[in-house]
C-alpha cells in the first residue's frame, strides 16, 4: 500500500492540492464519496449494482481515506487491527453470534 | 493488507455475520462511518479535532472498505491506481494546478 | 408544507415511482443528497460556496426527507417540536452555553 | 413551518450557539444525522427499523435542514417546489415511468 500511498501523494503534489487537503476538508471528501458509492446501489437490490461504478467510486473513498490516514501520520494496518481487538471485546462470540445488534443493545 | 483482510474476515465469521453483510448494506455501513467520522471534525477547526477519535472512526471506515472490496473480489491496490490514472486524465496539471475546482469546470 | 407534499406525491405517482420508494432507500437517498449538499462546501470557506448549488441540494434533500416522513405519516413539525424538547433536556442552558460539547462531555 | 423555525432560533440563541453555525458546519452537522437515519436501517428490510429512532434521527435533519436554509434566507416551499419544476424537464413521464433510471441513462 506505500507505493499507492506515494502516488497519492505525487498526484496531490503536482498540482500544489495540499493547502485545500486540511484534514476537515479530507473527512468531508471521504463522506461524500461514501455518498456517490452508496448511489451505485440506490432503487435496486445488491446483485443489480454496476461493479464498475462501485469499483471506480469505492477507489476514491480509498483515496481519500489513505490521504487523511497519511496526514495523521497513522500506521494503517495497526489501527484497523487495533479497531478490530476493541470490537472483540464490544461483540463478543456467545452474545454477538448470528445476531445484528449493536452492542449497546446485546 | 492482505492479513488484516483475513481478520475483519475471521472476525465476522466467528459472529455468523455474512448473512448481513451485502454489499448493499456494506456500503451504507460505510456511508454510516464515513458520518461518524466528520463528527470529529464538527464546529472545529481542523486541528481541534481528537486524533483519538478519527482513528477509531477512519479504522471503521478502512473495515467496511475493505470487506466491501473483498466481496467483489476487488485488486484493492489495481483499483485504486487504475482510478488514479483515470484521475491524471480529468485533471491535467497545467489546468487543475492549484485550484479546487471540479474537472467540469476548470 | 402540504401543498409540497403533494406536488411529491404527484411527482412520484405520474412516474410509478413508490414501488422504488420503500423507507430504506428513501433514507439513503437522503444521505446521497446529504453529500451533494456537503460538496458544495468542499475545499472552500463557507462563504465562497455557490448560493445556487446549495439551494438545489437542500432542496433535494428536503423532499427526500418529506417523502420519509410522508411514508410514515409523520406529523412533521410535531416531530420536530418534540426533538427540540428532548434537546432541551440533553443539552441545559447553564452547561451548553457557549461550548459546542456534545451533551455527554458537558 | 414558521413557528418550528423561531423555536430552533430561540433554542440555538440561548445557548449562544450562533458562532458555531456557519453555513459548512451545518451542511456537515445535517450529513451526519443523515448517517443516523440510514443507522436505522442498516443489515434490516425496511419494515424492520424502529419507528422511534427513523422519527428521532429524522427530526434531526429537519431541524439542520431548517437551519440551514434559514441561513441563507431561503423561501422554503418555493426552493422545493422550483427543484420539482426542474425534476419535472429532467425526467419526463414519457420517459421515467417506472424506471429507476437516472436522468442521463434515460
């Protein structure tokens, strides 16, 4: 993933986009991709969905979710695990299982 | 990533969760921690957000990326270098070069 | 606001649209309209956004917020009503003044 | 709509809560209850969300909705009804009946 983050990067750079990439603004980009993805499935079930437009819009909430993860100077791959061992405890097996309750509610 | 794909995988089949997890209600989850996360950044500026906060809320959004990724059976680094290239198209440097404007309109 | 609602429901109805519009998806319409609206926002200060863009996505949401609430025959300002009642609870005067905490940091 | 108008007013101005609602900050505060909202739909049918929390998220919305086009001094049934007349142009009955279709795949 460095070397996709490096393009990112380079991509931003070239066209001197850092002084609009404030880490709000990032957040914001990231939301409103996650809308133009879910539209991708709007009216229809699952299956009907068009894998190229959830390709091409699910790419740029990537994007836009490794350029605020870089800002942060976050270890990517630490934090998801990290977000993982917290939701072990908030879910456990023996109540969680077969279930989509949140955990406020288990 | 690939190991942390095995994780989020492990993770929701310990629960029995997959029954759920269509890619339609994958991408609104998505779309729900995309939310979560811009709450960090409300009424603030920028750097008075909690970096706590961000990371847990954009570990959220990385896990229903990748799981949304993983069902289609995505290359998530090709579709994110592909969008990239196509990106480099819309927005040529001599033209994008230090304005935010849209691609329809530079 | 009725004369709206109806003019919706015509809309809708002249298309044989409510087969479409089931709670969920009407809900996630709103959503995407939501970040339309945001996009407005994106990479500027707030007073540089374009009156005009906002004005439609606002109004798109609205109707996608009526259309939601028409669906479950909400009365509409009823409900408003009794949220701000709530807020008064959650939020006092002598502790929300001034800060923009959320009510459980106050 | 009137009187819910000057009681969100009144409800922000006495917690001194004006400085905090410029116009960015209330597009983000509405796309994150629009989040909430779809919360309450998420790994459900339709059917199955709880009235309760779509009335309470809803409300949500509306009242950043108002809030927002109370900002901009909007004409609120005039902004919804002008974008049904353009709605009306982009998909013609002729066309859109009972297809989900966006307008330029009609």
């Amino acid at each position: 993933m460095d070397q996709v983050i490096q393009r990112l990067r380079r991509f931003r750079d070239e066209r001197n986009w850092q002084q609009f990439h404030n880490s709000k603004d990032l957040a914001m980009a990231l939301s409103i991709e996650a809308g133009e993805l879910l539209e991708a499935f709007l009216w229809k079930s699952p299956e009907d969905a068009d894998p190229e437009k959830v390709k091409e819009e699910l790419a740029d909430v990537f994007a836009y979710a490794l350029l605020l993860s870089d800002a942060y100077n976050f270890d990517l791959e630490k934090i998801i695990l990290e977000k993982i061992d917290k939701n072990e405890a908030k879910y456990p097996v023996n109540k969680a299982k077969g279930t989509a309750k949140k955990y406020n509610e288990l």
